[in-house]
C-alpha cells in the first residue's frame, strides 16, 4: 500500500467534490482511488536501451 499527500487545486478539489457525490462515494480518497482507474500507464527506462533493460541478467 501507498499513501500519496496531493495538493489540488480549487478546481481540481471541486471535481473530485462532484465525482464522489455522484457516485455515492464517503470520501474523496475513494472518489481519486476510482478515478485513477481511467488511466493506463507505460513504464519505460528512460537512462538505458530498451534491449539492455529487457536482457535476462547472467547470475
């Protein structure tokens, strides 16, 4: 598990105001932890080639 602090903005505060009532949901973290949801994500190495990052090491 993970805690995570953000800081929103008004506008974003107030979305995640609406999308928890409107799905009925008790807090804001359940309302973020649903909305996340609608992201994919890609993990990619950014400092070493695709082909290193991917070779089985030698043990």
């Amino acid at each position: 598990m993970v805690k995570i602090q953000i800081d929103l903005s008004h506008e974003e505060d107030t979305i995640v105001e609406i999308y928890k009532l409107a799905h009925d949901l008790r807090t804001k973290e359940e309302a973020i932890k649903l909305m996340v949801k609608f992201f994919k994500a890609r993990i990619e190495p950014e400092k070493l080639p695709k082909k290193e990052y991917f070779k089985p090491k030698n043990k």
